[in-house]
C-alpha cells in the first residue's frame, strides 16, 4: 500500500484572492517577512499499487480527470 | 407535438424550481424534470443546467456533477447539435464538463454577490441570442461566490475570433468598466457559447428575473429570444 500526497495550486499566473486576503491578514499581525501566501488543497490517498511508479500514474490519473482543473490548478504529486 | 423543455436536478440544486416555474408558468412550456441519474433525453427540446450548488461544490464548483449519469446522455446531446442552457452552477458543470472553454474562480473580492447586475449582448450568432442585438443591455439578477471566469489568453482570442463571448458584465449604460466586472472576470465575460453555438453557459439568472409584480423581468427578453430561435412557443 502506497500513500500519495498530493498538493493542488493555483497556477502562478493566476491571481489567488484567498492567499492575497491571508497575505495581508498576516501583515496585520506584524508577520512582515512573510512575502508571498498561495493557499491550495491537499489530497492524501492510499492507494494499492504493484509499485511506486504504478501508484504514482494511478495518481496522476486521478488529478487530471477530477482532483484538479489544469485549466487552473497546478498539482505536485509524492509518493510514500 | 408540443415542445419539452428539461430542467436537470442534482442533488443541491437549488434554482431547478425557478427555472422550471419560469418555463411552466411564466413561458407557458411544457417543462419537465429530470433527476441527474436519468439517461434519457429523447423529446426534450431544450436542456437546463441550473443553479445551485450541486454536490455542496465539494472540491470544486460543478467538479462532482459533471460525473453524474446525466452527464454522458448531455454529451451526446451536445453532439447531436441540441440546444443546453447552463445557468450559474450550470455553467460550472458544462465547464467542467469540457462542453464549454474555461474555468471559474473565487470572485476577486471574494465575496458572495447577490443583486442585478447588468449585462451587455455581444454576440447574436448563437442559437440563444439570436432574437437579441448586439449592444443590448440587460438587467439580471447574479448570485454566486465562483463566477470569476479564467481562460488564458490563447482561449481568450479563439472566444472572440469565433463570436462566443455572449455576455459582457457592463453598466446600465453599457459601458464596460472595471466597477462593472464586479466579480474580476476575464475581459467582463458573463456568458460563452461552445464553437458550434448550441451550448450556453452564462452567470446571471434569467430564471428569476420573470415577473414585473418581483421588480425585474428582463429574463423574458432573454427568454423570448431563445424561444423565437428556437421555436419552442
């Protein structure tokens, strides 16, 4: 049994209202050396694979038919 | 025989009673419901997407509907060259179904909106629009927290080199502004139609904009239009 860990983001390019209002929320509480906030989702699955590499396609099957929107989402998919 | 007009329920829907109220009722359609698990859409002359937050927008907006068995008959549908009306959480479904181009974000102020907006024709080439012109301006009702519409700029240039950006969020005037865009769409866009102009997906709800006794019934000039186009009266 594998586990996959699957982080889901905005693309860079793309304008990330919620981190931008977390951003300027932490610049309130005087974290001023905090430059940049992007807040995404985060996935974990427990997947039963013959391999690391059979979990890690059966993964990245799962993020580009539903878990992510690549039309605006990056993802980053580890295996454990 | 007369015209059916379809009106698919997922579980949280929540504006299927509105759409079908302004088809029975106020449109005077013969109008049916169809639940999501339904596979059949012979006899059904023009399909509505709803409103509402289908699946709790669990994951993303319209992300889990687009896998209901619904979904498979809509496609071919599509591909038959009949007419689907995406409204709101509609619209999501269909872009996440890849029935339409593009993606939708939070709004850019993050707030959920509920008021009239107006909305601007920019295109009366498809089969929704045609009974419109160009430069008409609407006044409909929004209601979401999800309709900041994204495509890149590639997608961007093939909507406008094809005719299928509908609607444009604009003034009472008409005037594109950035006040207007309230929501921080992509070049205002409101509402897209796919390239062969029988898929529409568009923000603002028509459905609820029906009765001048509610204050709003700019949703029955849309609605003639595509009844006219379409020949559903």
């Amino acid at each position: 049994m594998y586990k996959a860990k699957v982080n889901i983001t905005l693309r860079k390019s793309i304008l990330d209202p919620k981190g931008k209002a977390a951003h300027h929320a932490l610049q309130n509480l005087g974290l001023n050396n905090v430059e940049d906030v992007r807040i995404g989702k985060f996935v974990e699955m427990n997947i039963e694979a013959g391999s690391k590499d059979e979990a890690y396609a059966l993964a990245e099957t799962a993020c580009t038919k539903l878990l992510a929107n690549e039309v605006m989402e990056d993802f980053r998919i580890e295996i454990e | 025989m007369a015209k059916k007009i379809g009106v698919i329920v997922f579980p949280g829907s929540n504006c299927d009673h509105d759409a079908y109220h302004a088809m029975k009722h106020v449109m005077n359609a013969e109008t049916e419901f169809l639940w999501h698990k339904d596979t059949n859409l012979e006899g059904i002359d023009l399909l509505i997407v709803p409103g509402g937050f289908s699946y709790g927008d669990y994951l993303r907006s319209g992300a889990i509907a687009r896998f209901s068995p619904v979904m498979n008959a809509v496609q071919n549908y599509v591909k038959e060259g009949r007419p689907v009306l995406g409204i709101c959480n509609g619209f999501q479904i269909l872009l996440e179904a890849g029935l339409l181009p593009g993606a939708m974000l939070h709004n850019e102020k993050l707030r959920f909106v509920c008021k009239n907006v107006h909305i601007r024709v920019e295109s009366a080439q498809s089969q929704f629009t045609s009974g419109l012109k160009k430069g008409d301006v609407l006044k409909i009702p929004v209601s979401h927290g999800e309709g900041n519409y994204f495509i890149d700029e590639d997608g961007l240039a093939s909507l406008e080199e094809y005719d299928q950006i509908a609607f444009r969020y604009c003034t009472a005037a008409g005037e594109i502004t950035d006040e207007a865009n309230f929501n921080g769409s992509v070049s205002a866009i409101a509402g897209i139609t796919n390239l062969e102009g029988n898929v529409l997906g568009m923000m603002p709800h028509p459905e609820r904009a029906m009765e001048p006794i509610l204050g709003n019934s700019d949703g029955i000039v849309f609605f003639n239009s595509v009844f006219n186009t379409l020949q559903l009266a």
